[in-house]
C-alpha cells in the first residue's frame, strides 16, 4: 500500500514562506498528475496547485504568483513552494497523487500537513 508523507508545514508570519514536500513511500507508476490540495476550517477542500506527468502546471487563482509547484520524479516527490504567505492561506495542505489504471483512475491522498499564517 503505498503512503504519501506531506512534510513542511508549520507556524509563519504574514509574508514568509514555507515549502512542502511530499514523498511516496513506494514507486507509483502511471502517475497522470501531483498535487497540492487544502482545506481551511469550516471550508470545502479545494486544489491549489497540480502538475502533470508532462510537466504542467495549474494553480489557483488566490496562489498564483506566490506558489510554485514541483516534482523530482526520481525521489517520488513533490514540493509546493509558498512565498508571500497570507493569514488566508492558513488551512490544511494535503498531497495528491492520481494513477492511470485497467479501470481509470485511482487517487492516493496524504493526511495531510497544517499550515499557519499568523498576521
């Protein structure tokens, strides 16, 4: 059963950065995309940025510019880099990784890394 381990989060002031890392436990092959995903308190979980196996990238509006998403496929790993931070950016960050297989697709979700924007 492969794990995904978010790493990274933390307590930050208004403007400061953090970076996230999130590591496969085993290979997953057929990955079709990574990403980042969160949730804020009393909010629905909402994507924040992803980037495929070509190497796309897609980010929300609220983060672009400021987030920067990346993979080093080698290590299984992705990497969301936050610059700028803001008190709304406070919420739990959750890794994602989605599989092509026989049947679709299959999502494997981390459990996720708390990040705190403190003003």
């Amino acid at each position: 059963q492969v794990q995904l381990v978010e790493s990274g989060g933390g307590l930050v002031q208004t403007g400061g950065s953090l970076r996230l890392s999130c590591a496969a436990s085993a290979s997953i092959f057929s990955i079709t995309s990574m990403g980042w995903y969160r949730q804020a308190p009393g909010k629905q979980r909402e994507l924040v940025a992803i980037i495929t196996s070509g190497g796309s990238t897609n980010y929300a509006d609220s983060v672009k510019g400021r987030f920067t998403i990346s993979r080093d496929n080698a290590k299984n790993t992705v990497y969301l880099q936050m610059n700028s931070l803001k008190p709304e950016d406070t919420a739990v960050y959750y890794c994602n990784v989605e599989q092509l297989v026989a049947w679709g697709k299959r999502d494997y979700w981390g459990k996720g890394t708390l990040v705190t924007v403190s003003l």
